[in-house]
C-alpha cells in the first residue's frame, strides 16, 4: 500500500494493538507491516534467553536481570512488566528516534502496557482494540489454529472476559468479522491520524512558504 503524504515534517505515531488471544491482532498486524513501509514493530527488552535462531536487537534486547532493573530504575522503559519468571519492557530511546525521524512503531502488548503507554507518552500513543465478532467465533478461530491443547484454549476462553472489559481505554475499535475490511479499517485510522495537525510539525513552514512569507 503506497501513501502520499505532504512534503512537510512530521512526528511518527505509537500504535497500539491489543485484543484477546485469537481475535485477529496478529493477523493485523503482520499485514501493517508487510504493506506498510513506514511503520516498524516495536523490540522490547527481556531476560528471558534468547531462543534459537532470535538475534538480539532484532528479536529483543536480550538484558540480564540486573541491567534491566537499572533501567526501570532510570526511567529508560515506556512500559514493562513481569511474565511467569521473565521481564519484559519497551525501551524509550529507539521508539524516541524512530518517531522523531517521522516513523510509526506499532506495538503488540495488553491493556495493562497499554495504561502505561497513555501515562508516559499519551500524545504519540494511538490504540485500537480488536474485537472478535461472538465468543463462538473467538473459540472456534483459537481451535482452528492448531497450536495449543484444549486446556489452552479453555484458559484464554477464560482470560477474554476481562481482556474485552477494558475496550472503553482505547482510541478505537475493530470488530474483526473480515481480516481484510479489519486490515483497511485500520489502516484508515493510521492514515487519519498520521494526518492530524499536531503530528504534522512541519507544517507552520510550509504554509509560512506556500503564503509567501518566507
């Protein structure tokens, strides 16, 4: 998908993508970023050891326990928590130099990274909570998949209820019937917003040229 956008400076976006498990947010996503060039995924930091074939930088930032502390303890995390024995966080900086240089970054995390966002840089963050269309559907789609046991599926059945209580925090939402008219729907809120008069922090000199007052 090709975007033509104005000659004018302009300061990238955090999207946020969140849903429960099996409700399309991957799919989404990965298609955002395949047709997308101007919008990167995030790489998060975590102490868990890298798995084969994962490269550091490009997979995660692989830190020890005590590294990553110190950068909770500096503020150097937009978001992170603690998974089971593991912990995982956003580091500010590359998400800051992406955004500066006009790019998106697009994350995939939960409600509860997402609260975290919209506190430590609510006017970059844009979120979008992907809905499944009926319950039925979510459970049929997470034993279509084919990758976890019946156990597995009962437990994220079990987690989507109050994974779906928290769509009044987001900016927008998606009920995904249609992966394709889901992808366009978001893609049209990327546009709209990549649009907005605050991002677009360029645009004083250019209308300052286009008057003729330079």
């Amino acid at each position: 998908m090709s975007h033509i956008l104005p000659p004018i400076g302009r300061r990238g976006l955090m999207l946020v993508m969140s849903s429960p498990s099996g409700a399309g947010k991957t799919t989404i996503s990965r298609a955002l970023l395949q047709r997308d060039s101007a919008i990167s995924m995030s790489v998060s930091a975590t102490t868990r050891a890298p798995r084969p074939g994962e490269v550091d930088g490009r997979d995660y930032y692989f830190v020890s326990v005590e590294r990553f502390q110190r950068m909770v303890e500096a503020g150097e995390f937009l978001e992170h928590a603690r998974v089971f024995d593991n912990y995982y966080g956003t580091p500010r900086a590359p998400v800051e130099a992406v955004l500066s240089r006009g790019g998106d970054v697009l994350f995939d995390i939960d409600w509860q990274g997402t609260q975290q966002l919209r506190q430590s840089a609510r006017a970059d963050l844009v979120s979008v909570f992907v809905l499944p269309p009926s319950v039925e559907e979510l459970e049929r789609r997470l034993h279509t998949r084919a990758q976890d046991a019946a156990e597995v599926v009962a437990k994220r059945m079990a987690k989507a209820g109050d994974e779906m209580s928290h769509w009044p925090e987001y900016d927008y939402i998606v009920v995904n019937v249609e992966v394709e008219a889901s992808i366009a729907s978001v893609q049209g809120i990327l546009t709209a917003e990549r649009l907005r008069r605050e991002r677009q922090v360029g645009m004083h000199d250019f209308v300052t040229r286009l008057r003729g007052l330079e």
